[in-house]
C-alpha cells in the first residue's frame, strides 16, 4: 500500500537505517529536510526515501564520507542526465515492495 507521508520509525525499518542516524543526516545534507506534522513528529515522502536510500548507499554502502557524499549529490543536481541513460537504482516501490515479500516469506519459513 502506498502512503503519502512516513514515519520516522516506518522510514528505518524500510531503509534499514536507524533513526538517529536520519535525524544526523538531516543536518548535513540540506535536501533531506522531511517536514514535521502538528506534534512535531517527522513526515517523510517518497522523495525523502528515495534520499535517505541513495545516501545510505554512498556513505554505508561505498564508504563515502558526508562530504564526499555531499559532493556527489551537486555534482548530479548540476549534471543533465541523457535522454537514453537509464538508473541501475531500483525505485522505492520496488525496494518496499520486496521487502514485504522478504518479510512474508521468512515469516512462512519460520512456519514450516
């Protein structure tokens, strides 16, 4: 099911990163800025996932540093993508949708 807006806990377990960590990341990278509802609790988007995925990728993944992961964050805001360049990078859907199907299926296994 899809949802207009997250959690922060919704948002860990998606992205498997803990929440202290978004909330870090937060001050760090100005385009990570998910909005707050009326009790202060932080609402994330799509497009706050679709971030959170990419930074966690450089900087857990590929070892980069904030800085560095910053830069490549410019850099590709000032890059112009080619109309024939495709991304390697499955979209939030596809991630949230096989992490159900990873949840569902170790729950069965644990069944049998």
């Amino acid at each position: 099911m899809k949802k207009l807006y997250y959690s922060i806990g919704e948002v860990s377990e998606l992205t498997n990163v803990e929440p202290h960590v978004l909330r870090y990341w937060e001050t760090i990278f100005k385009e990570l800025s998910p909005r707050k509802n009326r009790a202060g609790n932080r609402t994330y988007r799509e497009k706050d996932i679709t971030l959170i995925l990419k930074l966690k990728d450089l900087i857990q993944d590929n070892k980069y540093s904030t800085a560095g992961a910053q830069k490549v964050l410019e850099d590709e805001k000032n890059q112009i993508p080619a109309d024939n360049e495709s991304s390697e990078k499955l979209p939030f859907d596809a991630v949230r949708d096989l992490k159900e199907i990873r949840r569902f299926l170790l729950n069965l296994s644990e069944k049998l």
